[in-house]
C-alpha cells in the first residue's frame, strides 16, 4: 500500500486502508465507542494515524482563504475571572490574524448542545475550553471544523489538546504547604479520584508519610467556597491548610474563615488554583498555582494550523508566591496614619 | 410632501426631504460633524428624524431570514469583571434568540477599529459596550448593521442606547456616605467634568454644603487602584470616604488602605460602581452602585429589533449596600474556633 498522494488530505478512508479496518472501526478506536475495539487493533489504527498525520476533524479549511475568517469559543462560563482571562486572551489573538471569536457558554445548555451548534456555523476553527469527552467530540466527526481543546486535563487520542499539567501544579502547591509546616491540608473542589488537582494533592501528602484523609467535593462558585470554609472548620480534626481548586473557590473560602473569625495564613493557610488577576487582590494576596494562559492560547492557535500533526502540548503552571501560604508579610507593611 | 410609503424603508433622503436639507446636512446634523450645522437646521432634522421614525444605521435586516445569526459585541476588555458579567449575560440571551455572539475587545486596537472591523462582518446587530461618541458611529454609517449602544452615559441623537443613570447612582452613593456623617469624601475615577458619576459626587456634596474637593483621576484598573489609596492620604485633609468610578479601582484601593494600616470603614470608607460579585467577597464587603445588567441586556436586544424606534432606554442602578459603607457588621460575626 501506498501513500496518499502529498496534494488531497488524509482521510478516514486511508487511516482505515493502512490499518486494515474498516472506517467504522477507525471511528471506534478513536472515539473509544460506541463499539468496543480489541487493544491491538486501537494500536494500529493509532500507528495509521500518527504515520499518515490524520486528523479527525478536517483542519484544511483552517484559516485558508475562502473561510469564513471566524473561530468559535467554547466555555462553560465567561463571567468566572479564569475563563474571562482566558477569553480575552483568545479574543486578543484571534484578532491579531484578523479572525473574529464567536464565544459560546456552555453553563445553561450543556456542552454538548454548545458544540452542536457551534460546529453547524462551518467556522474555521474551534477552542474548547470545557473539559471534554471522546463522547462529546463523536458529535463532531462530520463537521468540516477543526477542534482543539484548551483546558483539557488528560489526552484524548487523535485530538489536538492543550494539556496543563494540574498535577503537577497541585503537586507543587501542597508540597509548599508542607514545607510551611502544615500537617493537616485539605482539598477542595472536584472530587473525582481521577481529578488531577486531588490526586497531586493526595500524592504530595503520600511522599510526606501524612494523611489524605480531608477532601470536600466543592463546586467552582464563590458561593460554594464560602459554605465550604464552615464544612472544613466542622471536619474532625480540622485542617490547618487548604489546596482550592479554583480561584472562586478560594475567594469563598477567605471570606469564610474571616466570618469565623479566624485569619489567613496564621489560622488556616490558603493556596488556590488558576491565578487570575484578583488573587493578587485578595486579603490577604492569595498564593496561587497560575495558569499559563498566554501560552495555552498561543499554542492552541498553533495546533488549528493546517499543517499541525495531531497531539498535544503539554504546559506546566507556575506557582505564584503571595502571603495566604505562610510566605511574606501577613500584616500590614507600614501604617501613614494611626 | 407626502410620507414615504410604508412597505419601504425611511432612508436618509426622505429626511433630508421633510427636513428641507441636503442628505449630508442630515449626516452632519445627526453626527455633529464632520461640518457645523445651524442649531435650527440640526432642530428642522431632528424633528424630521423623529416624525420619519428613521434609523441611521438600517436595522431592517435585523433578526430576518438570511440573516447570518449572529450579533456582534464591542467590549472594552473581556477580563474586566463588570464586561465579563455583560458579555455572559448577552451571550445567554443571544443564544436563546438563536443568535451567535461574536465577541471584539477594543482594548488593544482602539474602538474606531474594532467597530469597523465588526461591521464588515455583516452581523444582524451590533451592541457597543464601549462609550462611543458619534463620530466613532459615523465610521458605521455605510452598514447595513444594527447597533445598539448599551454602556452609554448619554444619548446620542438617533441612535439606539441603553443608559444607565450614572448620575443618580452616584448621587444616592455619596448621599449615603454623608448619611453616615463623611465630610471628606473623595471622587476617583475618570476626571472629566461632564463624567456623570463625578457629577453625582459633586451635586450631593453640594445638596449638603459640603466641599467637592478631593478628585482624583484614575484609570479602571486595579493597580491604578492600589496607587490611588496612597495619593488620596497623601491628600491635604484627606478622606474618611471614597467613592469609586469601578469596582476594579475599589479592589486596589481596598488593598491599599490596608497596606497603610488603615481598616474599612472604619478609617475610611468605601462605595464603589458596577455590582460585580467579586465585590460581595471583599473583605469588607464593598457597597456598591450596581449595574442592571440583565434589564441593560434584554432592553439592548428589544432595541435591536426592527420595529423599535430609534430612542434610548434610561435605566436607574440600585445601591446594595454590605459593609465598607459603614451600614452592617465590619468585624467577624462569630467564631467557631480562636
């Protein structure tokens, strides 16, 4: 068997030739469904594509004259300061190769109806900024658009994904906690064991010898992270620390501890997730693992290129250092008036 | 002269009949320039305008088939939290409507461009979050586009707007910090006399015979904040209140007062503008004038609609007040632990 000719796209139809499968199949192993696929046949459906640089979902269009010069935006929610951050960012970059950013909300429909609709506007490019499944993207595969998802946290075969490295962020966020000291550190947020955030918490407590024993299922709202600063309080054997899975979360629970009457760090130490602006802000100024937002969309862009192999970039976020973890001045550096 | 026949749409040439002027009388007169036009002649239009119904920028092709189902928005800056809670808002209630929501951020580029930009995209309306003055909407004369202006301090002639009555926020702002017994309270913010919020400030100063003396420009952001809370105590008789243009700029001057060693309210309180949720977890929580959005956003869409005359809807932002006002408790309100 030969290769394609180098001037017409991959498509199905030669991933399913090269592997000896018939495009059902292809479709299976890449989805992971709905039709269970034996392991080995996915390996060489997967080697198929990796040496013929198929991409599911057609990039040819990507950007090339002719297009509709728009790329869509999917988020579950403009109004959270991570996902405002991350739209301007994309808005500002779009514009920059004079495309223009269709932003869709996911929070009331659901991701999937967002998807649908957004791939029936034959824009030339999609970011999704939802975590996704293999499920989700199957509502996809006959849409002329190409998809590259931003905010993902794990691989999806044959799928161009922007991957930040939550564990490792978690990871380093609660190690800093225990070099503060602290013993007994909480985690809220997600509570999926899969959860990336809780697992580079759980296995930052495990290299340390101290017990994971303090997790709270908290949703991504101010809302309830002001409710789970009195669950935390009410735990037995309470934490001396928290790991927040999101700035929101974070910013309840600040407010929380002070109605308790209790302060930060000295009371209960604080490290959040997403590092947006009004961390900086907060009181006191919360340490945060930083999202590398200006990268994540620079790459992102990069993969909606026509001549991008499918994969995934990888980035690590940053830990910014502040005063909620322990580190530098909690209490006010000079006083003008008394 | 006869009205035009009702099956067609009003152009600007039937104004300019019934006005007894030159069409580019009728331009000059609606977007004061780029020529002087008599004050009578601009009056004769005006009336002409009105009994005409005519819209400038046609809207006829608002929401009709063959439509491309898509609104465009013009925005200062996405990450912005109040333009965040907007733009979340207007993507909601496009996306019930059957309508995409193309998004433009006219920080970088400057509104004249973005406007231009977004009405070559020949969207079925445009909302313009910006502050525009008409010569900026003369750049869109030529369009077959919509536009509503929803973030408009002041009408502007024969343009469709949503104002919301900064002034009488500010005015009910300031009038409740001398409520509390303030007689030195500083404005900051932008610093044009005909700024509204500045004139709410300086007229309930006035109503109470208290000196308007304490103005200070300040850009919306943070850390243009944060460096504000020094100048204004570096003021001769400084504050022991401040009202704030923007909840961006109360963040850091919220920050700052603390980093002074000063508390809130207690030294110096505080009222801010917008009504982002992000001002309910301040630590006070901040008194804030807050925006309508979500009557801003549905009064928006209803002017985009092609039966609506060209006019403005005025609307009044209510004062939630919470603590750095004063009003409410500023210390814990129990503990749990100590």
């Amino acid at each position: 068997m030969t290769a394609p000719p180098s001037d017409r796209r991959v498509t199905r139809a030669d991933v399913a030739r090269l592997a000896g499968v018939s495009t059902a199949v292809v479709s299976y192993a890449l989805n992971d469904g709905p039709r269970p696929v034996a392991e080995a046949t996915k390996q060489r459906v997967l080697e198929a594509v990796r040496l013929l640089g198929y991409r599911p979902n057609a990039t040819a269009r990507a950007l090339k004259l002719g297009s509709t010069s728009q790329i869509g935006l999917v988020v579950p929610g403009v109004s959270n300061p991570f996902f405002a951050w991350l739209t301007d960012r994309i808005e500002a970059q779009a514009r920059a190769r004079g495309l223009a950013t269709v932003v869709m909300n996911s929070a009331d429909s659901g991701v999937l109806e967002v998807v649908t609709r957004i791939a029936s506007l034959q824009l030339d490019g999609v970011l999704i900024a939802n975590e996704v499944t293999r499920g989700d993207l199957l509502r996809m595969e006959n849409s002329e658009t190409s998809v590259v998802l931003l905010n993902q946290p794990t691989e999806i075969a044959g799928i161009r994904s922007v991957i930040v490295d939550r564990y490792a962020g978690a990871f380093e966020a609660v190690s800093h906690l225990i070099g503060h000291g602290h013993q007994r550190i909480a985690y809220t947020g997600p509570a999926d064991p899969e959860e990336a955030r809780r697992r580079g918490w759980s296995d930052a407590l495990a290299v340390a010898d101290l017990p994971a024993d303090l997790t709270l299922r908290t949703e991504y709202s101010r809302d309830a992270g002001l409710a789970a600063a009195t669950e935390l309080l009410e735990m037995p054997g309470p934490p001396t620390a928290v790991f927040a899975a999101s700035d929101e979360i974070a910013s309840g629970i600040l407010l929380g501890l002070h109605q308790h009457g209790l302060s930060t760090p000295d009371d209960v130490a604080l490290i959040s997730f997403d590092g947006t602006e009004e961390m900086r802000y907060a009181r006191p100024p919360v340490t945060s693992v930083t999202q590398p937002v200006d990268d994540m969309v620079r790459c992102a862009f990069d993969l909606l290129g026509p001549d991008m192999a499918v994969g995934a970039v990888r980035l690590v976020p940053q830990l910014a250092i502040r005063s909620s973890c322990g580190c530098g001045p909690s209490l006010p550096q000079k006083a003008v008036r008394s």
